[in-house]
C-alpha cells in the first residue's frame, strides 16, 4: 500500500499547480465552427504567463511565456513546436489606456507594430 501511495501523493502535489483555476483555455473556431486552434494559458510563479497553441488536432504548434517588466511594459517570447525561438512582442501601455506593440523576428529585426487606443465609449480601436 505504501508503494502505491506515495507516489500518487508525489503526482497529486506535483499536478496541484496545474489546478483548473489556474488555466484558461481559448477555442478558436471557423465561421462553420470547426475547431481551428486552441490555446491554453497558465500563470506561472512571478507572475509570468505560459500559453500552448494547439491545432484543430491537439498537435503543439507553439508556445507563448509573457512577463510583466516596469509596471506598464509586458514582454512576450514565442517558440515554435521544437522549441526553437519564433519572435518577440512588447507591449508598453500608457496612462491614457492606449497602448503601442512591437513586433521582432527571432533574429531581433522588427517585423510590425501595432497601436491600441482607448475610445470614449465600451471597447478599444486597434
């Protein structure tokens, strides 16, 4: 009986981080609603975020780890199914609630941006 139950113990306290309040998942459908992509995301320790994006297979396409630095900036690294970097985004909010992000390759050279502002009324332009 002991065999057995340590290790359960050993799995249930090493799966407790991963609790179901602890993870949101995201499903992305087409307009017939077929299954296009899911994405699951984790806070982590620190106050990182991890997230795995998954085709309409459940294969690993990628994964996302964000973290907040300096209060308004964010910085999120992307990698692709092995593992290798795919890019870079940061986000720097503003007082004003706008906000401006910064798209990089893996090799650092900028690929896009994009600006966020705050409109009067219930939502965001982008």
């Amino acid at each position: 009986m002991k065999t057995v139950l340590l290790p359960t113990l050993l799995l249930a306290s090493a799966l407790s981080p991963l609790s179901p309040a602890q993870t949101c998942r995201e499903v992305v459908r087409e307009s017939s609603g077929r299954v296009v992509q899911t994405i699951e995301r984790q806070k982590q320790a620190g106050g990182s975020e991890r997230a795995v994006f998954r085709d309409a297979a459940g294969r690993i396409t990628g994964t996302a780890t964000t973290q907040a630095s300096g209060g308004s900036t964010t910085h999120t690294h992307y990698r692709d199914a092995s593992g290798r970097s795919a890019g870079s985004a940061t986000t720097h909010v503003y007082s004003s609630g706008s906000s401006r992000t910064t798209y990089r390759a893996a090799s650092g050279r900028m690929t896009g941006s994009a600006d966020t502002s705050k409109s009067a009324g219930p939502g965001t332009r982008t």
